[in-house]
C-alpha cells in the first residue's frame, strides 16, 4: 500500500431532501421508554426527507487531481467500502493510502441518511434481502442451502454471516430522490471521480446527464443497469472516460446478471457511438477468476483498485 496518512479532515454533512407535511392522520399511543407509560403521539407535521449522508477523509496534501466519490449499491451502505466483513482493509483505504481525498455516501433512505414515513411519505415499503437472496444474487454460490460455492470463490464466503449484518431495506420508488440528491453533491464538490457499484451505477449515471461538468471519470463495479438513452445527450459525456469492471460467473445459475449484463452492453455500445471513452474489463478474460458480484469485498480487492488506479493514471485523471 502506498504511504502513511496525513489527514486534514473527517467530518460528514447532508445533501439532498425536501419538507413533506403530513395532516390528517390519527393520533396513537405508545410506549417510548422501558417501563414508562403510553405517550399519546401526534403523527402529523413536518418531516425532512429524500436526504443522503455523506461521510469525508479529507488529507494534508493529497497526491490525487480529483476527489472519489464512493457509492454503494442495492441494500447497502457506504459500509461497503469501508472494512470488509473479514476484517480486511476496503476500497476506501487503498485509495486514501495512494492519495485520494474520499467521499463516501450513505445513499437517500440508507444507513445514517435515515429514513421517512411510508406509505405516507416514500410511496412503497422497505424490501428486505434474505441471506439466501443474497448468496445466489450475489454469485456467491448456487445453493445458499447447501452453503455450496462456485469453484475459485474470491469472497470471503466464512464471513457471510458477518457481511450480512450490513444489509439494510431498500425502496422501488426513490431513484429521483436518489439521482437528485447525487446531482447535489457533485455539484457541491466540483469535478470528481466516481467509483460504484451495483444498483448505485444506474443513479449515478443518470445524475451524471445533469451535470457532466462535475464528473471527470466513473469506473463501475458491475452495473445492474443504466440508463435509457435514446433521449439523453451522450455527446455531453465525451470528456469523462468510463471503466466498466465485471466478475466471473455472470450467467452462471439462475440468477439475473446475464440480462443485467446485455443491458448495460447496449448503453456501452451506444456510448461508444457518442464517442464517449469505454473501458470494458471482463475480469475472466483478464485472467482473473473467481470475482463475485461482491468484487469490492473479494480477497482481491486490492488488485482491483489498483486496476482502476493504473486506468485512472492512463486517463490523465490522477496527478494535478
């Protein structure tokens, strides 16, 4: 790793969110405190919602051109970045270690970004990832039942357990609040590169459209999708290269990444067109093999940031 930290920084602030008011609803009672008598509780009001958290090492004299901004994907939080359920050091130190200034983000309705009222407020309700879902979505293995993995596993499948302490509900009805409140954040910290994952590769690449003279690179961990393009302007994404990464075992099982991946390949080629710079890694045809979904957790990880270092220094993205 590269040279001891000198840290200016860390702090974390909000972006993002609006006022809804609630009238109307009914009173109830409740308990609030052990042992103490029910409280008679008004529901109605003004309530803040739609926010993120973002969480920030900023260092003395930082070595990288742009900040990261780190997102999580589906279910997650920017824990994801953080140590790995194994105890490893994550992505978010490698990248402090070489340099970086680092943003991580607790999306809108994720982690300490909190949560609103629903239905009355978020127009759905929480979906909730069971640890079977995830060990057969995340290519961990096509049996959670069995515990059985692919062969050549680079998660740390002994800390599963461990890993799924971290998932958290999820809504289908916030990706506007969601890309409105990535589009504030970039546009609060000037030009930056993004690094995400997963579910958080579509947000940001839609808020990029907003404001793709805040971006100065993104490099995507799988994507599980992208945006529709035929109304977008890709022709004012031109300057900002793109690094797509992809594990192994993508049409393996019965799980949906095959189709994931064909989506994601159309919005590639059509960016292509546009003349937006693409990198494609398919990291089995790279030699590298047994990556899950979950590659920014596998015991591997350090190699992977470095692939996207080294892509970042081809780009011209890293030294000022």
């Amino acid at each position: 790793m590269g040279d001891d930290l000198s840290i200016k920084a860390i702090g974390s602030f909000f972006v993002g969110g609006r006022e809804a008011v609630l009238e109307g609803l009914p009173h109830f009672e409740a308990v609030l405190s052990k042992g103490g008598k029910p409280a008679r509780l008004d529901p109605n009001g003004a309530f803040e919602f739609g926010q993120m958290y973002v969480q920030y090492v900023r260092q003395s004299a930082p070595k990288a051109r742009y900040p990261l901004v780190f997102v999580h994907g589906g279910g997650m939080t920017g824990a994801s970045w953080e140590d790995t359920p194994d105890g490893r050091p994550g992505m978010q130190s490698h990248f402090l270690h070489h340099g970086f200034d680092t943003y991580v983000c607790d999306g809108v309705e994720r982690g300490r970004a909190s949560w609103a009222q629903y239905p009355n407020i978020y127009a759905g309700s929480p979906q909730f990832r069971s640890k079977q879902q995830a060990w057969e979505s995340f290519r961990f293995g096509p049996s959670y039942a069995k515990r059985e993995i692919w062969p050549g596993q680079r998660f740390p499948v002994h800390a599963f357990d461990m890993f799924m302490k971290q998932a958290v509900p999820r809504w289908t009805c916030n990706d506007e609040l969601s890309e409105a409140a990535y589009v504030e954040l970039l546009n609060k910290l000037g030009k930056s590169i993004i690094i995400s994952h997963s579910q958080g590769c579509g947000l940001v690449l839609k808020a990029m459209l907003a404001v793709p003279e805040r971006v100065a690179g993104v490099i995507l961990f799988e994507p599980s999708g992208a945006p529709t393009f035929e109304s977008a302007d890709l022709l004012a994404l031109r300057n900002i290269p793109h690094l797509f990464i992809w594990g192994d075992n993508i049409r393996a099982g019965s799980t949906w990444w095959g189709e994931f991946y064909d989506n994601v390949s159309v919005y590639r080629r059509a960016l292509e067109a546009a003349g937006v710079p693409v990198t494609w890694i398919d990291l089995p045809e790279a030699g590298i093999h047994g990556n899950s979904h979950i590659l920014i957790m596998d015991d591997n990880l350090d190699e992977l940031a470095t692939i996207a270092r080294k892509w970042m220094e081809e780009q011209h993205l890293v030294l000022s």
